[in-house]
C-alpha cells in the first residue's frame, strides 16, 4: 500500500479513485471503467510532476524521510555480492544502526558501511532508527582500518536524522567516536565514496562522509541540523522548520553549488520510494563510475584531493 505525504493528500485522491474503479470492475465484469481508470491515471501523473517539479526545502526532507525509500539493507542486497558482515567495535557492543561488511561490487572486493533505519516497527527499533550509538561509530573505524590495511576502496551509505543523543551513548564518548571516524575518514589511503540515500544528519552523518566523492539521491538532504532542532534553537518554536529548512541550504542542488557534494544522483518522478528498480540501477551506475575514476589514483592523491576538497567547501558559492 502506498504511502503518501501530507503534500501528496490531493494525488491519493485521484489514484484512489482510480483504483477504485478498477476493484469494482473486478467484482463485476460486466463493468467497463478502465477509459475512466486511465484519465484518472493521466491526471495523477500530470499532478505527481507538479508537485515534484517544484518541491521546497521542507518538502524534500519530507521526501528524504519517506518510509519506503530504499534503505541500506536494501542496497547492500541490489547492488552488492558476497555481503559478508562484520560485528562488533571489539570494546563494548555491536550498534545495529550501523551495517557494515566485506562485498564485491561489480566482482571488485570493497567495504561498505552504512546507516540502517529498518523498515517496520520492530526492525525500526531494534537498528534504533538509523541512529547509531558510539559503539557503532568505533566499528565504522575498525572496518575503515581493516579496508586501509587489505586496500579495499571503502563505499558508505549515509541515511540518518544523526547521532542518538542519549545519556548512555553520551557517557561512552559519542562526540569522541564522531570525531574519530571523521578523522579515520580522512586518513585511510583507499578510495572512499559517500551516498546520502535520504537523511543525512548533523555529525552522525559527517562521520561516514568525509569521502573523495560524495553524492546525494536527488531528493535527499544533508545538514549540520535537522530543521525542526534548528527552529528550536533560533526561534524557539520547532514549527517553524519550514523557514529553517530555506536557511539551512541542505538539498542537494544547493550543496552541488557550495561543493559539499559532487554528484547529484537522479530520482524517479515522485522520488526513489515510486520506483526501487530504478533508483538502485541510477545508484548503481554513479557508483561505478565514481569508483573507475578514483582506482586510477595513487594514495598520496587520494589523500590530498580530499584534504583539498573540505578545505575548499563554501568557497565555490562564496565566491558566486
């Protein structure tokens, strides 16, 4: 059953109204409804490029945080072979936010390490939706040293609203694993690729980010802040996210421009959560070519073009 958004109220009308016509045609064959199907079909269609043609700040971190937007689990089975995974900080505990494991893209052995959200409420709270814990941060490092030391290029998958804030994780040193990650990111001598696949939030997503190349899905977002803690703090009123979200310039066109991100991977008309197939194959494609260019290096220039590449953030739209 679809899922629609508090802006896509209008479209679930017409395309309930469709499928409506059709349920009845099948209760009664007698009934010929399907020319009336498709014009409702054709509005819908018309409707969902509208919409989507025009999305604001706050409607596409609405989009990034659809539910059934692919998750990591889900790229990790399309597009990687062999997913082998690996457990563990080997301090205190394995932090289920955080997937991460041996795999073969395109036959090529690679690490790939990403934020999982789960997909229905139990596995929701179990990966604690997506936000990892220091334990998890320490493991993304344990397996960025281990991808360092065999020469395996180091791929991440970035999708989480940030790093859980509670008391427990703030008592085993979470902003000291962020740091530390961050740090691991710019220091391994492999090729590193990160993807924002929805939601990439505050530190929690800088820790896994600190890429030679980063991309974002089309319709995803990436933020020192969510909108709604950024409100907060500005105005005291987390119901003013939506002039937040303007402010924060955290879509990915904006971010292309400052130079935060380097690609920009497109989406289905409606988003990635209309079309998996599709998604996962556009994924698949900038992967691949991201990851040809950057085997072509040494390390002493991956090292280098990427110290560059943060040291240069912001400049590109200053300077326009």
């Amino acid at each position: 059953m679809q899922n629609y958004l508090e802006f896509e109220k209008p479209l679930a009308e017409i395309e309930g109204k469709a499928e409506e016509l059709r349920a009845l045609a099948r209760q009664n064959e007698a009934m010929d409804v399907e020319k009336e199907a498709q014009a409702l079909d054709k509005k819908a269609e018309n409707m969902l490029a509208e919409l989507y043609k025009t999305l604001t700040p706050w409607r596409k971190c609405q989009v990034a945080r659809h539910p059934d937007r692919p998750n990591c689990k889900d790229y990790i089975a399309a597009l990687f072979k062999e997913f082998t995974p690996l457990a563990g900080d080997r301090n205190f505990a394995d932090d289920h936010a955080i997937m991460g494991g041996l795999a073969r893209f395109n036959d090529r052995p690679v690490m790939v390490i990403g934020h999982e959200k789960g997909h229905d409420t139990k596995s929701r709270i179990e990966r604690n939706f997506g936000m990892a814990r220091p334990e998890g941060y320490r493991k993304a490092i344990r397996l960025m040293d281990l991808a360092d030391r065999f020469g395996l290029p180091i791929i991440t998958l970035v999708d989480t609203k940030g790093a859980y804030p509670g008391r427990g994780a703030e008592e085993r040193g979470q902003s000291e694993a962020i740091a530390r990650s961050t740090e691991k990111c710019l220091q391994v001598k492999v090729p590193l690729i990160s993807i924002i696949i929805g939601e990439g939030g505050s530190g929690g997503a800088v820790a896994f980010a600190g890429a030679n190349r980063v991309a974002m899905l089309e319709h995803s977002v990436y933020s020192v802040i969510s909108p709604e803690g950024c409100a907060s703090i500005l105005w005291k009123d987390a119901n003013k996210m939506r002039e937040a979200a303007e402010a924060l310039r955290l879509t990915a066109q904006d971010l292309l421009k400052l130079g935060v991100c380097d690609l920009i991977i497109p989406e289905p008309m409606g988003g990635a959560q209309r079309d998996r197939k599709t998604t996962l194959a556009n994924v698949s494609e900038a992967l691949e070519k991201m990851l040809a260019d950057l085997l072509l290096k040494t390390p002493k220039d991956l090292l280098s073009e990427r110290r560059k590449k943060f040291l240069d953030i912001g400049s590109k739209g200053l300077a326009a």
